[in-house]
C-alpha cells in the first residue's frame, strides 16, 4: 500500500481510517471469542488435524494429537504433585522428562483400554442385587366355612 501523506489533511485521514479499522477488527475479535465454543474452537484451528490414509477424517471425541498434547502437561504434573510432592528440583526435572516420553503412548485406544479394564475390575466387586420377582402367596380358604 503506497502512502502519499503531503499534508496534515491526509494524515488526519490516513489516521482516521486507522482508528475505523481498529474498531471493524475489535468488534471481529470480540465476536470471535464472544463464547465458551467459540474460543474453544479458535483454539483448536491451531493444531492441525491429520487425514487417514483413505481420505476419512475420524470423527472421535478424542482426537490423538490432542490427547497427546493434554498427556504432556498432565502427568508430569500430576506426578509432581502427589508422588513426587517433596522431591528436589532434579527429580521432578527427570520425571518431566520421562513423562513427556511417556506421553507419546498415550491413545484414544489406550485411555478406553485401561477404563474399560477399570470398569471391569470394579464389575467384579460390585455384586448386582439379584432382582426378585413378586410371587403372591396361594390362596388358601379357610376352614370350617365359619364367616367372621
């Protein structure tokens, strides 16, 4: 964009323009993030899918790139702050970096795995409640005939 400003008449346009395009690109901007979705998916135009090898994109709610990104900053966390809580700055630095290393065989099909195993595990020491089914006594008539 060429700029020929010759006077303070062109400069008081030129930075007006300035100030209008300011604006357009705010009320863009806030319009953009004005939800919860709305971040959430500009966040997400950031990583860029993989297409199979067929052409068909996956449609999970786990997509692995993602789970794996998630996985790198989890663990080395979680593990920081529970099982390695009063450890020195070396040990923490090591299990960050094992972590990370880990992460790499953190899937969609190992997380489902391992909670399907959870789930069966607990299955096994919860009994489920044996459902009776209501069986009227038989009627019996009274003897003797007597009408009380």
């Amino acid at each position: 964009m060429d700029l020929h400003i010759t006077n303070i008449s062109d400069l008081q346009a030129e930075i007006f323009r300035l100030k209008a395009l300011e604006k357009e690109q705010a009320i863009a901007l806030k319009a953009r993030v004005n939800s919860p979705s709305a971040v959430f998916s500009t966040v997400l135009t950031l990583f860029p899918r993989s297409n199979d090898t067929d052409g068909i994109k996956g449609t999970s709610i786990f997509h692995p790139d993602m789970l794996n990104l998630i996985s790198r900053f989890i663990i080395p966390l979680a593990l920081n702050k529970t099982l390695f809580k009063h450890s020195n700055f070396l040990v923490k630095t090591l299990v960050g970096l094992v972590s990370q290393k880990a992460s790499n065989y953190v899937s969609e099909e190992t997380v489902t795995g391992v909670w399907d195993k959870a789930k069966a595990l607990f299955a096994k020491f919860v009994k489920k409640k044996e459902e009776k089914t209501y069986k009227p006594a038989p009627y019996v008539k009274p003897a003797g005939g007597a009408v009380v």
